[in-house]
C-alpha cells in the first residue's frame, strides 16, 4: 500500500512500478482522484481498479488489480459509508481473500474517538 497525495501527478511513476513489477493487487491512498477521473487516466493495460472517491479535495481509496486476478468489489453497508473505505474479495491460486482498505483524514475530535470505541 502507498500514500501518493495525488495519483495524477504521479501517473507516471506507477505505470512504471505496476508494469515492472506487476503485482497482483495495489493499494494506494490519497487518490484524489474525482468521479470524473476515468480509470483510464491512471490505470495501464492488464490492470482494473475498484475506487472510492472523495466528493471534496483530498482523500480517496484505489486497489489496482491484476486482470488476470478474479475480483469482487465488495458493497459497503450504509451505516459507514462515512468512512472512506474500499473492499474487494479477491482469489488467490486456491485462496479466497477480503481485503479492506480505509483512510481517516487529520484531526480527531470526540466523535471519531466514539467511533474508533464502538
């Protein structure tokens, strides 16, 4: 997993790292990406991504999957859908996985300590 602060300006860099090494799944937060950013802008041949995009600057979730890799994206439940958070359920060989990934922007105030509890 990789924190980039803007896929955009980095496009480059994991194009490179993804078709040299070519690894199964990626996970990168900090997208920033927007729902007007197609796929297409950052991902290269032979990969798919399953996203969750913040609506405001800053944030966002993406694996980047292998497409020779069988994936489910995985729907998130409503009651956190506040929480920036992306899941596939990938097969591995003969290895069923869930992978999770979320991301909890500065500042912690008494109601994300309540939630962090319960």
């Amino acid at each position: 997993m990789t924190n980039l602060r803007s896929l955009r300006n980095k496009i480059e860099e994991v194009t490179l790292f993804l078709e040299y090494y070519k690894p199964e799944l990626f996970c990168v937060t900090e997208t920033w990406l927007t729902k007007e950013d197609p796929n297409s802008l950052f991902i290269p041949r032979g990969f798919s991504a399953c996203r969750y995009d913040r609506e405001t600057r800053g944030g966002g979730l993406a694996f980047i999957i292998r497409n020779d890799v069988t994936f489910k994206f995985v729907e998130i439940p409503v009651h956190f859908r506040h929480i920036e958070v992306v899941c596939v359920d990938i097969r591995l060989h003969t290895t069923h996985c869930r992978f999770i990934a979320y991301y909890r922007s500065g500042g912690f105030g008494t109601e994300a300590l309540k939630y962090a509890i319960d």
